[in-house]
C-alpha cells in the first residue's frame, strides 16, 4: 500500500506554480477557518469589537504580542509532535493516525492561519525558498558529507 509520501514521490514534480497554488489554498482555508470560529476577534470594555488582524497588519504593540503568541501555539504544536513521536502514540482525537502526523498538521493548519492573517504570501515563500535551496552548496550531498557539513 502506497502512502501519500510514496504517491508524491513517485509522480511528475511539482511545478513552482503548482507549489504555490498549494500554499495559497492552505493559507486561504486554515484563515478562513480560523477566522470564521472567531479566533481573530475580541470584544474590548474599551474599544468594543476588534478584529485582531488589524492589530498585527497595523503593527501596534498589541498587534505584535498577538503574533509572539500565535508563533508560541506553533512551537506548541511542534512540541506535542515531538512526544507523539518520541513516545510512539497514537493521536487522542484522531486515534486512527499517529499523534506525530496530527500534530504536524496542527502547525501546518496554525501556520497557514498566521501567514493568512497578516497577508503574507507564504504559498510563494514556499515556492521561493525551495527553488534557492535547490541551488545552496551547502545542501549538496557532497558538501554535507565533506568536513564540518550538516550533519542533519
Ligand atoms: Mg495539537
């Protein structure tokens, strides 16, 4: 039986809009999710109704704390990956995967929700970063492999 990974892997690469395509849907549905069950609303005694997103497009200091914790939850989700794996557990709500895939997707959906947030273009990033990376020497097998390489 062929997994996910083994289907990509085997089929045609990607190409770089494709890519993109991907992570713009991504970003587009975790926000939208996110923000439709109110997750980037507040009620303030002060200032009444408040969409959280302004605060951090707009750069306040309010609006930067929201992104220092929106980017601990996604360390969070990291964390929990991490004993799902190191423990060798099966996810508690979805008990039919293993907690390390389910917790990966809570980043993924967390850190789609963020980029959504404040406008950036991650699906691009994605495809950027990939592109360059193909191109880094020091990601080449070789150099890796050579004294003082990356080990991992
Ligand atoms: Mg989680």
């Amino acid at each position: 039986m062929s997994g996910p990974v083994e289907m990509v892997v085997e089929a045609d690469e990607p190409t770089a809009m494709e890519v993109e395509r991907a992570g713009d849907i991504l970003t587009l549905v975790c926000h939208k999710s996110s923000h439709g069950a109110g997750w980037w609303h507040w009620t303030s005694a002060v200032s009444g109704k408040c969409d959280l997103r302004n605060e951090c497009r707009n750069g306040t200091r309010f609006g930067k704390a929201l992104v220092a914790e929106k980017l601990a939850l996604i360390h969070s989700e990291i964390a929990e990956a991490m004993e799902g794996h190191r423990k060798g557990l099966m996810d508690d709500k979805l008990p039919d995967r293993p907690m390390v895939e389910v917790e990966l997707a809570d980043a993924v959906i967390r850190i789609c929700d963020l980029a959504g947030a404040l406008g950036l273009d991650l699906g691009g990033a994605i495809a950027s970063k990939l592109a360059y990376n193909l191109t880094r020497p020091d990601h080449k097998p070789e150099a890796r492999a050579a004294a003082g390489g990356k080990a991992y």
